[in-house]
C-alpha cells in the first residue's frame, strides 16, 4: 500500500544585510531538508506557509513549488532549498504545509511543524 509523507529539518539565521530596524524590517533565510519518508516516489506540487510576526500578525503565503521547483523526490531521499522572509519584529513563527503528488497521481498533504525566526538578542 502507497504511504507518501515528506518530513522537513529546518536551520534558521537573521540577514542584517537585508533588515532595517527603523522601518522596522528583520530579514531571515531558512534552508528546509525536505526528506521522502514514505515508502512513494512522490512530486512536491506546492505549499502554504503561515507567517506569524511578533505581535500575532499572520501572512498566508500559497504557491507552486519551492524556489521554482517541483522536486520528484524518492523514497529515503531529500531535496534541501533555501529561501526568506521578512518581518515586522526581530522574532516570529512559520508553520505550513507542502502538497504532494505521488507517480500514480495520489494527492497527499504533509505539515511543515512551527519553527521561530528570531534575532539572538531577542531571545533574552
């Protein structure tokens, strides 16, 4: 029986070269290792991200692909991208989804748990 999942690691780091704090603006990258742990070979169609700043203002992003791909990934393999956001305060919250396909075409959804975006001296 097909079993698609994909399962996501995550590394966060602050851009201050793309982040002013008089406007305010905190830039952040994050590299998602998005692995089949499925048993499918399965498409990675699409995602939904939720971004939470700071004072729980929440943007709804929606799209096709990751950083312009569409990775067919196998079974115990892994696709890793890197991509950014802004935000309004030096710390917030991403959560989402990536929409998946597998070859015979079964449509399947696998989270993307919470992860912050936080300036180290915000953490204090």
């Amino acid at each position: 029986m097909e079993h698609p999942e994909f399962t996501c690691t995550v590394v966060t780091q602050y851009l201050p070269e793309q982040s002013d704090a008089g406007q305010p603006l905190y830039a952040f990258s994050y590299t998602i290792t998005i692995r089949n742990t499925g048993n499918v070979a399965a498409q990675l169609v699409g995602r939904r991200w939720l971004i939470t700043d700071g004072t729980g203002n929440t943007e709804e992003v929606r799209g096709l692909g990751v950083v312009g791909h569409q990775p067919l990934i196998a079974p115990g393999k892994e696709f890793t991208y890197t991509s950014w956001t802004q935000l309004a305060t030096p710390r917030g919250l991403m959560r989402g989804t990536y929409y998946g396909m597998t070859d015979s075409a079964h449509a399947f959804e696998s989270p993307i748990p919470p992860f912050e975006l936080a300036l180290a001296q915000a953490l204090h």
